[in-house]
C-alpha cells in the first residue's frame, strides 16, 4: 500500500469504502407518485433506488389500491436504527401512539387504502430481525391496511408478510435481485483488498495489523459494518490518544456515521496509547482494542482489553453508558 509522506500529526487514511463523493448520488429526491405496485417484484424495483451503504433510513410507501399516492421518509442517519416515530411524548408508549394515529390521518388526507413498509440495512445483509419482525407486528396490529414489509441493500432484499392461515407474520430473506437498479449502493462501496477482509476476531485484526507496515509514532483505527466488513482504515498518531475520551469518542462515532460503521478497534505497538484505548472501551466508544508486536512472520498479540472479545456495537454501548452516567448523576444529586 503507498502511503504520503505526512508529518507525523496527521491522521492516514488507508482505505475509506465510501468516499465522500458517493453522497450526491444518494442525495438525489425520487418522485414515486402514479406509480403502479401489481406485484413484489414491482415493489423491489421501485426500492432498489432507496438503498443506501451508509445509514438506516424507514419508509412507508401509502398505496391508493395499486397506485402509489405518496411516501414518507423517517431517519436517523445512523447505520444501524431509526426512530420511526419522531413526536414528542412523556413515554414510549405515548410516543407510539401518537406516531401510529398521525400515519393514520395521513392515509386519509391522502386517500390510501393500504400501505408498505420499507427499510434498508446498510450492513450488506438484508435478512429480517427480531427487531424489525417487532416494529412490523406493531405497526400492523395499529394501523390498517398493511401490504407487506421490504428490507434492501446490495444484491438481496427479504420481505415481511401476513400468513393469512396463521394469523401472524412471516419473513422470506435474502432474495436475490434480477433487476438492476437505477443506483446501486454497492457500486459506492470502493473496490479494495481492505473491503474483502473481516474482523470476526482479535487474530484476525493482528493478521492485517502484519500486513501493514506502518511507523512506530503511529496507530491503528479499523472500523467496521455489522457483518464486520472493513469499512474504514486510518493510521492515527499515537499523540491522539492524548486528546479527552470524549473528543476522541466524537471522533470515532462520527467516521462511524460517515462509513456505515457500527464497530471501531484500535490496534497499538505503543504501550501508553493502549492503555488509554482501553478506557474507551469501557466508555463503550470502542468495540474492542489490542497491543501486538511484530515478529518476523506473524504479529503477536501482546495484551487485550479484557479475558474475551468485546466486538461491542458503539452506538448501543455509547447510548448505554451515557444512560448509566446520567443515572449515576440523579443518584449523586439526591444524596
């Protein structure tokens, strides 16, 4: 890999899987109005414009018999959930109730008799969740006319159905697509000998740590999709560990959002800035992280955050311990 000759301040970037150029052909506005859904595989076509390597974005799609009359777009512009129902209520419950009765009268605004659901998982791996099987059964159950639920991204979509006989739902994943679509995300994604490799493991961070050469001054960020991809591979000075744990937790967080990322490691032949990584992890703004030293033919792994694998997902473990914080604070508060 060539690498540019910087000062030794300065953050590398080696592999970036979607370079910021990506962001105007996914900006572009889709008109879908008078267009006829006689089938799923209508459905999947229309879609196909929607996915997106980046964030998680809902829509409903609101059908007047087979036309459609008008969709909705909800996002939080994270790579792995989206606040479907965006009304201020004192509860979850509340909160709930207010998103399905505001649906509710703009199908009748609208004239719709009948609607789908749509969303996109920007891992790559279009496969239904418990959670998405969740948030369909509810949104089914209060809001009538429910046609079926797709879920896209790449070369795959999985679709979310009622099973009339069984009177629940059932998911049908992964279903190759035959169309090709107007944009297409995975084109996005940057071809590299980077993008081909998984983290599933410390060993398996320690083989490319091997592969790639790097100065002494400097460290190792990977980040990674939720079906642990690469995504993003920076070399970091080893002065920017120096910085708060916030700032460097903002820091990462961010180039999560911007690749698509749900986990971050950070990899270090330099003992001071492991041992700082290791308070991120803790803080949760880093899935896991490791010191390693290179032999002649392998690196080997010197010390690790804890006894097994972390691989936390940073947006579930940032919000978590932030919840924790706060919690700590009101205790602290009342005393």
């Amino acid at each position: 890999m060539q690498r540019v000759s910087l000062n030794k301040n300065q953050i590398i970037t080696l592999y970036n899987a979607i370079p910021e150029e990506s962001d105007e052909k996914m900006k572009k506005y889709i008109n879908l109005r008078d267009i006829k859904i006689n089938s799923r595989e209508d459905l999947v076509r229309v879609c196909q414009t929607f996915r997106n390597p980046k964030y998680e974005t809902f829509r409903i799609i609101y059908m007047r018999d087979n036309n459609i009359v008008n969709y909705e777009t909800i996002t939080s512009r994270l790579p792995n959930s989206c606040d479907i129902f965006k009304v201020k209520a004192k509860t979850a419950f509340q909160k709930n109730i207010k998103g399905y009765q505001n649906i509710s009268r703009r199908m009748y605004r609208l004239g719709a008799n009948g609607y789908y659901l749509q969303h996109n998982h920007p891992s790559g791996n279009a496969k239904a969740s418990i959670n998405d099987m969740w948030v369909t059964q509810e949104i089914d159950e209060n809001i009538k006319g429910f046609k079926g639920h797709i879920i896209v991204d790449h070369g795959t979509y999985s679709w979310i159905e009622k099973d009339i006989e069984k009177n629940t739902l059932k998911a049908i994943n992964n279903i190759n697509i035959e169309s090709i679509p107007n944009l297409d995300s995975q084109e996005l994604i940057k071809d590299d000998p980077l993008m081909h490799k998984k983290i599933n493991s410390r060993n398996d961070l320690a083989r490319i740590m091997y592969d790639i050469k790097h100065s002494n001054h400097y460290s190792c960020l990977v980040l990674t999709s939720a079906i642990n991809n690469i995504r993003l591979f920076q070399e970091v000075p080893n002065t920017f560990i120096n910085m708060s744990h916030r700032q460097i937790g903002g820091y990462i967080k961010n180039r999560c959002i911007d690749t698509g990322s749900t986990r971050a490691f950070l990899a270090t032949t330099d003992r001071p800035f492991f041992e700082r990584a290791k308070d991120l992890v803790e803080l949760g703004y880093l899935s896991d992280c490791l010191a390693y030293t290179v032999t002649k033919d392998k690196a080997e792994i010197v010390d690790v955050a804890d006894s097994e694998y972390v691989d936390q997902d940073i947006f579930t473990s940032i919000k978590a311990n932030d919840e924790l914080r706060k919690e700590e604070k009101w205790i602290e508060k009342v005393r």
